[in-house]
C-alpha cells in the first residue's frame, strides 16, 4: 500500500456517494479498503461494500490475533457498536493507493500505526440543517427507524469533528458537499497532487 486517503465527515454528508465515485474513477485507480463493525446491517447494504459485518466474537478473535489497526467501540441506544480496521489480505493486495471512510479518531489511529505520510485526510463536510434533514429521511426508509441513535450520532458528530479536534489532528483542507459535482472535481484535483509519486 502507498497512500490510504481517509475519507471522513458527520453523518449525512454524501461520504458514500463520494466514495462510490472516486471508486469508479478509473484516473484515479484507488483499491478499496473495506472497514467492519458490529453493528447491524441496514437495509439495502452488503456485506463487504460499506462494511464487512461481524459478530462480537470474531471482532475478539481479531483482536486475539494482534490484527487490529485501530478500532472504536459506541455505546448505542443498542448495545455496543464496534467500528474498526484490521490488517488484511486487502492491505497487501496491491501497491496502489487505498480509500477507506473512516472517523477523525480512526485517521488518528491510522497515522499513528502507519504514518502520517502514508495517509491523506479528505473532511468532506455540509450544513446542519441539511443533514439532520437527510438523516430523518434516511431512517423513515429502514425496517426498524432507529431516531435515539440517529440524534445520538447527530450529537456525537458535533463533537467528534469539532474545528479544534479537526486543527489538532492537522486537518487544513475541507471540502463543502453543496454541489455534489463540484466537490467531487475538487477533492478528486487533491487527491492527485498530494498522490503523484506515490503510484504503484
């Protein structure tokens, strides 16, 4: 792996539609790093897209196994969620560079054990009304809405991506999701520059 572009931002603020579109970019050729998480899975995901969805038991065997890069445990208004990265066959399978969605708490981690060199924040963010209006339309479309973890996460994310956890983790560039096109052009731009040199 040359560079892992960490793609990170509150919920609801089109990261998945971004990195769906800079996977399908043949420019840019990014391998996909694929996170996993405990929690359930939503309506309409697949296992080993978005996440790839284990148990308990087999987040403690990775753990076990010292495969763990960084990990996040939540205590949800449904038990326990756990996020995290692992060392992978997908980490070896090519010296090209990764995408992965992650949390300013998993970039840090991430830094940390593989370099602050080899991994490129990209902070995509968007206003708070139009997020908390995307996120109740979101979850009027799951089988079981969920709204107590939805305001949960909401106010979890004002403090997680604050400006001074954002300064402190050395996060300069933001890119404002309000024309979906325009920011894809120029987070796309900031990946090629900050990637040149660093193609396998």
């Amino acid at each position: 792996m040359n560079k892992l572009i960490c793609l990170m931002g509150k919920s609801c603020t089109g990261k998945d539609t971004i990195y769906k579109r800079l996977v399908a970019d043949e420019e840019l050729n990014l391998n996909i790093l694929v996170p996993y998480t405990t929690r359930p899975i939503r309506k309409n995901e697949l296992s080993g897209i978005e996440y790839h969805f284990v148990s308990e038991e087999e987040y403690e065997k990775f753990a076990g196994e010292g495969l763990i890069l960084e990990d996040r445990a939540y205590n949800t208004a449904h038990g326990i969620w756990r996020y995290f990265t692992i060392r992978d066959e997908q980490m070896i399978a090519s010296d090209g560079n990764y995408i992965y969605i992650g949390t300013l708490e998993a970039y840090n981690k991430l830094k940390e054990k593989l370099g602050a060199d080899k991994v490129l924040p990209v902070y995509i963010e968007v206003d708070d009304s139009i997020r908390i209006d995307r996120a109740v339309r979101r979850e009027h479309k799951q089988a079981e809405p969920r709204f107590v973890e939805m305001c949960r996460r909401f106010l979890a994310d004002t403090e997680d991506f604050s400006d001074e956890n954002l300064e402190a983790a050395g996060i300069k560039d933001r890119f404002k999701n309000e024309d979906l096109d325009e920011c894809l052009s120029e987070v796309k731009a900031y990946i090629v520059r900050n990637t040149i040199g660093h193609q396998g």
